[in-house]
C-alpha cells in the first residue's frame, strides 16, 4: 500500500465556494481511478499562519496505482485547480508495509 499526502495552502483570494470545489473534485478521484483505495480531505482546524489550509490523503493499492494517479488526466486537472487555488502545495508518499502501521518505526 501506498499513501500519498497533498497539503494545500489557499491564497488569500480563494472563495470558500473554490475550496469545495476542490476537496470535492480530489474526493471523486477515488471512483475514477484504478487503484485508489480511498482518499479523505480534511480542512484545518486552526488556521494559523503557518499552517497549511487543506490536506489529502490518498491510499493506492501499490506503486503502479501511484504512477496510474499521477498520470491520470482527472488528477492533473485537480492539480492544475489546485495551482490556481493555492499558494503552495506540497507532497509526500510513502509505502505501507503493513496497513495497520502509521507511524515511524523501530
């Protein structure tokens, strides 16, 4: 299992009608692609300055899924929005050894 990580910080100028907009076109992601076993979006809670404005968290069965979602034209027009929304975003994956297993280990 893989899971994938996109934090998005908004620009001062993004609606709150063009952040639903975008947690909802990442959330229906996960029925369009192959491989994506889940994806969850989640805003912060404290809005402080440093902290960034939306998360996603994407689960994909393997790394062939990950490729099949970086490459598929859904998700790079949710990236492309994205650009156009967001100030900064950044991006983290990781692979699974065990599903149950989310943390830093031994």
């Amino acid at each position: 299992m893989i899971r994938h990580l996109v934090l998005f910080k908004f620009k001062p100028t993004t609606t709150r009608e063009q952040r639903r907009l975008l947690a909802a076109t990442f959330e229906q992601l996960a029925s369009q692609i192959a491989g994506v076993r889940r994806i969850e979006v989640y805003e912060d809670m404290l809005r402080l300055e440093d902290s960034f404005d939306m998360a996603v968290f994407v689960l994909l069965a393997d790394r062939a899924s990950l490729h099949r979602y970086g490459e598929s034209p859904e998700r790079q027009a949710a990236s492309q929005m994205a650009r156009a929304f967001c100030e900064r975003v950044v991006l983290f994956d990781h692979e699974l050894e065990d599903e149950s297993t989310g943390g830093v280990g031994p």
